[in-house]
C-alpha cells in the first residue's frame, strides 16, 4: 500500500486439495475506454501484443501482460501441489477500510485493496523428507488519480498489482539464528 496509507482489511481462510485457481486480475485502469486502439492505452497494448519476458528465454514462458497479471502465476509452481491453504483479505468488507492522508487523498489515493495469498504444499519432498513449501500472493490496490475524460463523475483507477512466487529453502539452522551479544 502506497505511503501515508493505513489499511485494516479483513478476510477468510480456506484449505482444499490440489492447485489454487488464481483468476485473471485485469491491469488496465477503470474508468477509461477499454478500446486499446485508445491512445490512452498505448502502453498496455503495446505488453499485451508483446508480453514482457525480461531475460527468461524459456520455452512456454509466457511474459507479462497488463491484461492478465496473475498469468505468471499459474504457470510459476513446478510439481504436483498436495493441499493449498488460501488466505483472502479485502478493505471493502464491512468494519474494514483505508485511511489516507489528506495529500495521497489529492494525488493517488488508495480507494481499495484485496489480496490472496496461496500457501501449496506439494508432494516432492525436501532433503529432510518434508513436502516442498511454496507461497504465492496477489494484491490488488485501486489508485484514484483523476478525473475521467468522458465527463463522466468519478476518477481514473489505476490498479496498482503486486504478485510473486516464493519457495521455502530450509528449515533455519540452529547455529545461524543464534545472536551472540557483546558488551
């Protein structure tokens, strides 16, 4: 969440069997003609007609696209996952919300956020016989920036997305934690 944000965003856990489904989180921003022959959009037509692959060459990679950010994702965990434990957070539910302070509010302010975060426990195992961990997140946060061009009310929201895979490499070692203290 941007500076001079505060957020309490309340949500629900779950477990199931198997893979997460991660749904598709569009990037482009709302309130503005979806038409990407819009000049408007130029920049998103142009990481949706040539996702960006960065420095992976990798077969099937499918790059970046501002149209379907979690893509990466779905495709982001090798193996087979057992059981995934699903945490959802949203500033939207009741008795949950942002506060902004008064010049994010001006200039980008955060209107809402959610995030999901799948923790997949699979069945390959570690060096220690433990399954392989691995968490994966997605958040979404609304930025209003300004008014619309239609004439419309409102303001242009721009999602601002964050996603990432991460794996557990190792239980923590006894020696390494420790913290000798001087005088």
């Amino acid at each position: 969440v941007p500076h001079g944000d505060s957020v309490l965003a309340l949500g629900k856990a779950a477990i199931a069997d198997g893979a997460p489904d991660i749904a598709k989180i569009d990037g482009l921003p709302l309130g503005v003609t979806r038409d990407l022959g819009n000049p408007y959009l130029a920049p998103y037509k142009h990481f949706i007609d040539a996702p960006f692959k960065g420095v992976v060459s990798a077969p099937g990679f499918p790059g970046f696209r501002p149209d379907d950010a979690t893509a990466l994702l779905r495709g982001a965990v090798p193996g087979t996952v057992r059981r995934t434990t699903t945490l959802h957070v949203d500033s939207t539910l009741d008795h949950a919300g942002i506060g902004n302070i008064p010049f994010v509010v001006r200039q980008a302010n955060a209107a809402s956020m959610n995030s999901t975060f799948w923790i997949m426990e699979m069945e390959e195992m570690d060096a220690h016989g433990h399954p392989l961990l691995f968490l994966q997140y997605a958040q979404s946060i609304l930025l209003d920036f300004f008014d619309k061009g239609d004439g419309n009310p409102g303001k242009v929201q721009w999602p601002h997305i964050s996603i990432n895979t991460m794996q557990k490499v190792s239980e923590p070692q006894p020696s390494r934690a420790k913290i000798e203290m001087t005088s």
